[in-house]
C-alpha cells in the first residue's frame, strides 16, 4: 500500500480443529447481490472474540481456496499484531472487513477498519497472501497520519512485520543486498530490511519504539539516535559496510 485513503450475508464461526480453522454455519443466511454483473457475496466469521467480514466480489471459484487462505491468516496472525503493534491493544478493534474487489487495480490498501484487495492481482499472485499480513499491520498501528515525510516508515514497519510473521509463500523476500539507489527511507522491504538490521545489531527493542513514536505523532529522525546512540545517517553509512541480517524463511 502506497497510499491510505482518509477517508453481508452467511454468519460463521471458526472453530480449531486438528487440521486448522474449519467454518461452522449458524444463523446462515446467504446474501448475493448483482453489481455490475457479477455477483458480490458476504460471509463473516468469528473466533474468540475475532471477527472476519469477507467480500467477495467475484463470481470465480479460484477464489474459494484464496478466501481460505486470508482467512486462516486472519485469525492466526492478527491478534498477535493487535497485542503487540496497537497502542491500547485491549482497546483496539477486533473487526475487520476484507473485500475482493475486480474493479480495483491496484494491489491492496488499509483504511479504516477494512481492506481491499484486488482480484486481479490476488488471482494472478495466489501466493502473495502475506499482502494481507502488511496490510493487517495498518489496521493494527492506527498512526494518526500518513504523509510524506513519515510514509516510509509505515511502510517499513508493515513489510517488517510480514518479514516477521510470514506466511513465506512465493517471491517475496527482503532484499539479498542493498543497492546503490537504496537509502532508509526508500520505504517497503528496503527500509524493512534496515529495520532488521537495527534490532540485530544495536536495539532489539528499536521497531517496537518506533511503532509508539509514530502512534503518538511524535516520530522524527531523532529516535534513531535516542534508541541506537548513533544518528539515521551514521546508521546507514554502518550499515552500508557490513549490511548482512539473519534471515528465516518458512
């Protein structure tokens, strides 16, 4: 996601099993609208005080199995960023809306409460289901702005965490090496690597203190020197001469 906007129905509930999260139906009441041709479906799930809104707007049975997979990461990896990413993680919302949207041609994106993805991209990329874990991240941190003297970190963060959290299907990795065109704020997986290479070599705490610093609106450069002794350009110009992280893919 680049850039957050500021701006149903079969109910389920997930219970665990030996195999994983399985859907029980109770109340099921399907609901199945025309708009613009297709179909548009809604199923909610729940778990353990987790609730999952799934939009699908695309009347195309290669999404089934995908809408699993969202689902499944939906409860294993979003309370573990509410607990530790929110700022009042007691507090924070445990409602989530996820919609598949065919008119929609970006990736994805995070705006209040609720995520888009395209189903396009998602149809073309099934195994980028990790987009889900970055953007899970948004909700979770809630920074009060995005713009573009902090967005790079935002994003940093977000790709730091699904570094952290996975699932490692795919493609995807943070980068092997850092290219002359790199720098901190480039923003994605290059600052997310940066970040990796902070809480290895000099703060494990770092991101996590970032995290609040940006949740109160009070993130500048400065952290980096409060939390590492050294300031941003001095960190990377280390970094640049001995770049190497610990990596672990699933």
């Amino acid at each position: 996601m680049k850039k957050l906007v500021s701006s149903l129905i079969c109910a389920g509930v997930l219970v665990s099993g030996m195999g994983g999260f399985h859907s029980v139906q109770v109340q099921a009441e399907e609901t199945s609208y025309e708009t613009n041709n297709f179909t548009q479906a809604t199923q909610e799930y729940e778990k353990r005080g987790y609730k999952l809104e799934v939009i699908n707007g695309l009347d195309d049975p290669s999404m089934e199995p995908i809408i699993e997979e969202f689902v499944n990461l939906y409860f294993k990896v979003y309370p573990k960023l509410v607990k530790k990413y929110a700022l009042h993680p007691k507090e924070a919302s445990r409602e989530v809306i996820l919609e598949f949207d065919p008119a929609y041609d970006g990736v994805a994106y995070a705006d209040n409460g609720k995520i888009v993805v395209s189903t396009d991209w998602i149809l073309t990329n099934p195994d980028d289901v990790a987009l889900f874990t970055h953007e899970l991240t948004h909700l979770a941190q809630a920074y009060p702005t995005y713009n573009d003297d902090t967005w790079w970190i935002t994003e940093g963060v977000a790709d730091y965490t699904r570094y952290v959290y996975g699932p490692h299907n795919g493609s995807w990795r943070l980068p092997e090496e850092v290219k002359e065109t790199d720098n901190y704020d480039s923003g994605y997986r290059v600052t997310a690597r940066f970040l990796l290479w902070i809480t290895q070599q000099k703060n494990h705490f770092a991101v996590d203190i970032i995290n609040r610093e940006m949740q109160h609106d009070t993130f500048d450069l400065h952290v980096f020197e409060e939390i590492t002794g050294k300031s941003i350009d001095a960190l990377w110009e280390e970094y640049l001469e001995n770049p190497d992280v610990r990596t672990k893919y699933n």
